[in-house]
C-alpha cells in the first residue's frame, strides 16, 4: 500500500508543478463551457422565445390571406412586416436583412371560393339534389400559389418548420371553406350548424414531472453533461505525455531497479488524475448552479441527483484515465501521443453525440456511436439529468465504462511487459 501512496504523491508532485497544464485542465474547459452554452442557449431561444422578423407581400387582401396573418401572428414566433411589391421583399431575404418572406398572390380567396363551390356544387349534381349542369362548361380555375423566399444562410430545419406550418394552415383553411360551402348549399339559415369543424384528432405532448409540475429540459442540462465529459476525456492528452515524458527522461528505468511493479505506478496515475476528473466535473457543476444564471442562462438543477451524478463522473473518469494510459503505454514520443491524444478525444465527442445528437446521425454512424465511451457516459449522465433515472437505469453504462478502464489498463500493463521483457 505504500508503494501505491508513494506512486500517487510523485504525480501529485509532477501535476502541481506544471502550472499550464493545470490551467489546461480546469480553465480552458469551463471557458468552453461557457461559451458553447451561451452560442446553444442564443440559438433555442431565436426559435422559441425571441420573434423571428418576417416579411409579407399580401396580394390578395381577402379572408384566406387574412387567416394566415392571424395564424402567423397568433404563433408568436414571428414579427410581420408588410411590403408592397414582392422583388422588394425578395432582394431584402437575399441580402440577409429577413429571414423569410411570404408572398400571397392575387384572387386566393376568391379564387379558392370559386373552386369549393365548384366541387360542391358536382358533388350535390351527383347526388340529385339539383338539376344538372352538364350542357354548361365548367370554368376552369387554376391553382394558386404562396410563394416563400428564404435567406440562404437559414437551416433547413427552420425552412421545413415553416413550409409545414404554412401547409397546415391552409389546409385548414380550405377544409372550413368546403364545410362553409356545404352548409350555404344545405341550409338558408346561417345560424343552423350541420357540420362540427372542430378537429377530431388533436396531439398533447405529455412531459416528465417532478413534484407534480412539468418538468422541461433547459439548454444548460443538455450541455453540462456533454462538455464535461469531453474535458474529462481531454485528460488522456496530459496524462499520455507524462507518461512519454517519464519513459524519456528514464524515470521508469530508474524505476524498474526498485521492486515497483508497472501496475502500481499506474495506480498512481489513475488515483491522481480521478481526482483532476472529479474536481473539473464539480467546477462544471458550480458554473451551471451559479455561473450560468448570473450571465442570463437557465439554472442548473441538481436536486436529489448529486450521488448518482458523482457515480457517472467517477467512472467516466476512469475510461478516460484507461485510455490516457494505453495511450502513454504504446506512444513512443510526445509527437505521437498529444496530437493523437487531442484528435481521437474529438472523435469520440463527435461519434458520442457530443457535438450533434445520435439520432440525427446516419445509421452507420449510430451504430459506430455504441462504441464509444463518451456515449456511455453521455447517456448515463442523461438518464440522471433528464430521465431522472436511479442506479439500476444507468448500471449498463457504468459496467461499460469500468470494463473499458480494465482492458485499456490490462492491455497497457502487457504491453508494457512484453515491450520490456524483450
């Protein structure tokens, strides 16, 4: 045991003495923390709190036109602007000064009146309910048209949400308009309801709830995981050149003529650079509790979740630390081990789902994302954070996570063995 204290004092020793690292370690993650959220934060709320400024060129001025107005307005997603011509609108959306521009054309209602009443009237003819028409030539009535212009710069995401809204409102509109139709047809009195417009089919969005309120996930508890788990990763950087740097300047030579085993220096490791993994994760946290609502950004909630949070963290530091030690195990140079180090760290963010959710990834990439331990870990942090999971929920994860810690670490004691042993 106390070749294991001692192992775990010298690279306390080596870690506080490299200040820059240090800084590395815990300052430049809460940096990115911070600016990741509030760019994320920006970003939700431009679709959902803040009123999208939108152009629109009524042509028509008549009761569709004037619904969709209403509609548009009553979404509270949108500030409208009216312009009169449409290449005003149009060279106005190129240039970026407007998302979007809708344009109405002429005679929409009147001409969608004259169409409904049109089907109506063929469909009563059919039926017998009045004379006939077939010796008069039906007016051909061509299909209208809103055209939409959006910014180029704008996300596809944003262009399908509109184009999807738009359909939905009108095709309310011309439903209404056949049972409007049907009903002038069918009855002199106006006052008489013969058919219900309501919709029969509606969709409610049931949310989790806590203390029997709903409870909505913020931008913040999206992000505190994900990044803390990719400075909990960046770790294998430092660590897998202290290891290099040590085998360079003949540290582990000088090891190996004591009775010190490799294991054991690696325990030291492990329990130091745990450590640097736990107190970055609990800097995280305080930037979320009290950091992020002093800047405007929703407030971290962490009621009831600490213990299983702490859970998560340690064996996510643990993969991590197995990593950084095969990684300084196999690495001949510093050259080899920090720019692999800091690249592959990246690409488990990005197969983890660090950088852009799972479920948006082709399928090949999803597949790709089980094996990496960031999402293990992300999911894990997840089920507490979002889920309000208990241990049973996040026990695959954390199984996953100390079975990658004890291969990556046997694999490097090995290695290590078979590389000296020749």
């Amino acid at each position: 045991m106390h070749k294991l204290i001692a192992s775990t004092y010298k690279e306390f020793l080596l870690l506080t003495r490299d200040i820059g690292g240090i800084a590395i370690l815990f300052i430049m993650p809460l940096v990115l923390i911070i600016t990741i959220t509030l760019i994320q934060d920006s970003t939700f709320k431009t679709v959902t709190d803040y009123k999208i400024p939108i152009l629109i060129v009524n042509n028509d001025n008549g009761h569709v036109s004037k619904t969709i107005l209403k509609g548009l307005n009553e979404s509270n997603t949108f500030e409208i602007n009216l312009k009169e011509t449409e290449s005003t609108a149009r060279d106005l959306v190129f240039k970026g000064k407007y998302q979007l521009a809708i344009i109405i054309p002429e005679n929409l209602s009147s001409g969608l009146d004259k169409k409904v009443s049109q089907n109506v009237d063929g469909i009563i003819e059919k039926f017998g309910l009045e004379e006939t028409t077939d010796n008069l030539q039906q007016e051909v009535i061509k299909g209208k048209e809103v055209k939409l212009y959006f910014d180029p710069a704008t996300q596809l995401t944003f262009k399908n949400s509109v184009k999807n809204g738009i359909d939905k409102m009108v095709a309310k509109i011309e439903t209404e308009s056949i049972y409007k139709a049907f009903q002038e047809q069918l009855t002199d009195d106006p006052s008489e309801v013969i058919f219900d417009t309501e919709s029969y089919i509606t969709f409610n969005e049931i949310l989790p709830q806590k203390d029997n309120e709903e409870y909505i996930p913020n931008s913040v508890q999206h992000n505190v995981p994900a990044w803390t788990l990719f400075a909990i990763f960046f770790i294998i950087v430092p660590l897998s050149i202290n290891i290099v740097k040590e085998k360079s300047q003949g540290t582990f030579v000088r090891l190996r003529t004591n009775p010190v085993s490799y294991a054991i220096v690696l325990g030291g490791k492990t329990l130091v650079y745990l450590m640097v993994c736990l107190i970055q994760f609990i800097l995280m946290l305080l930037v979320g509790l009290y950091v992020f609502p002093a800047i405007g950004l929703p407030n971290l909630d962490v009621s009831g979740r600490l213990p299983l949070l702490f859970v998560v963290a340690v064996f996510a530091g643990l993969a991590a630390i197995g990593l950084g030690l095969l990684l300084g195990t196999i690495a001949k140079t510093q050259e080899q081990s920090a720019p692999f180090g800091a690249t592959f760290v990246v690409i488990l963010a990005a197969l983890g789902g660090v950088w852009v959710p799972v479920f948006v990834m082709p399928k090949i990439m999803q597949t790709l994302s089980q094996i990496s331990p960031m999402n293990w870990g992300l999911n894990a942090f997840y089920d507490v954070f979002l889920r309000n999971g208990s241990l049973l929920d996040i026990l695959p994860e954390i199984s996953l996570l100390l079975l990658f810690f004890l291969a990556t670490t046997l694999i490097a004691i090995v290695y290590n063995e078979k590389k000296n042993a020749l």
